[in-house]
C-alpha cells in the first residue's frame, strides 16, 4: 500500500500538467491536423498500407515480420523491419541434421509449449549411442522417425513413433533452431516438411 501510494503521488503533477486551457491555441500546424491516421502507413507501404505479395518468393521470414515482397524493374525488395538476428530458415535444408541410432539412444526429450506441440532434445545422456554418434546437440527439434513426420504431434506420440520403430537403427531428423523458427508464421509449410521428410530435399548432417 505503501509503494503504491507513493507512485500515485509522484504521478500527479504529470497529471495536472497534462491539462491544457480551453482557450489554448493548438501547437500543431494546422497542415499537420490534415493528415489522416494511417497517411505514414500509406507513404511506407503503398496506397492501401500493404505491399504487393510476390508468392513465389515469399519465405517464412518474410510471414515471421510480415514483411511483403515488391517487385521493381526486375529487382526484388523486402519492405519491412529488420530480420532477428537468430532468425534459422526451417526451409532450408541445411538447417536440418539427420542420424540412425540404435536403442536405447540415451536421448532426454522435453516437449515443446502444448500450442505448438512437437519435442526437442533436452539433453544427451553421457557414453550414450547419441553422444558417441555426435550428430544430436541439446535443442534439436525432432521433425521425424524414418518416413512420419513427428512435428507438431504431442509428446506421446512423438516419442511413441520412436519406440514403435522395430527398426534396428531408428532415423532420425532433427531441425536445429528454435521452436518459434520451426513452428507459427515463421515456419516451414506442412507441403514443404512433407516433400522433404519424404526425402525429395537432401538433409545434410
């Protein structure tokens, strides 16, 4: 109660000074009470505050920032904020690694937020299969078991997909970014993860 009164008290001068005399001239010109509310949006974006969509060319960065691809004179440019810089396309295939491990791979799971579903590596266990393979890191996120795509599925059924596998090494694909990269506005397409899972884009370890 004590902190908060003090915090009221030091609020109300700016309160008082806040207020401004009827008769008071408006400080802006009278130009500038012209402008609509949006005319800044309209002069940085185009005439409808939305650039033209280009989308051959649109990636997930581009959905991460909202960014809008514009073509001019045969030269493509990006119209938006700049990228953050841990920003890891999860459509590229070099950002994808992949192994085949016997069980028990020695391999600590954790699942990802229940919104966006999937797991990623928590941890390595020591003198593992999975440590001496040397592939997996902590954070790797599990994209699929030999052919399934695991991505998204809840944390039972993702690791179940794993020891279902009567396979006598399991492979697995793993995306190595953050979630927020693999999953949401800024992730790969379900169409891209499917053709690629299916091993029409080569995964490099």
């Amino acid at each position: 109660m004590k902190s908060r009164a003090l915090l009221i008290a030091s609020a109300a001068p700016s309160i008082v000074s806040a207020f401004v005399p009827p008769n008071a001239q408006p400080a802006l010109p009278s130009m500038a009470l012209k402008m609509g509310l949006f005319d800044g949006v309209k002069e940085a974006f185009g005439a409808d505050g939305m650039g033209a969509l280009d989308g051959d060319r649109e990636t997930p960065i581009d959905r991460w920032m909202g960014w809008n691809t514009k073509k001019d004179d045969g030269q493509s440019s990006v119209v938006g904020s700049k990228a953050p810089q841990d920003f890891v396309d999860s459509m590229d295939p070099k950002n994808y690694v992949t192994t085949s491990l016997a069980k028990p791979m020695g391999i600590v799971f954790e699942e990802n937020d229940s919104k966006v579903g999937g797991i990623f590596v928590l941890e390595i266990n020591p003198d593992s299969n999975a440590e001496s393979d040397g592939t997996i890191r902590p954070g790797d996120q599990l994209v699929a078991v030999g052919t399934k795509k695991v991505s998204g599925l809840q944390f039972e059924e993702a690791l179940g997909a794993i020891i279902e596998s009567t396979e006598e090494k399991v492979k697995l694909v793993f995306f190595r970014g953050p979630a927020k990269f693999l999953y949401g506005p800024a992730g790969a397409s379900q169409e891209w993860l499917d053709e690629f899972v299916a091993g029409e884009a080569k995964v490099e370890a």
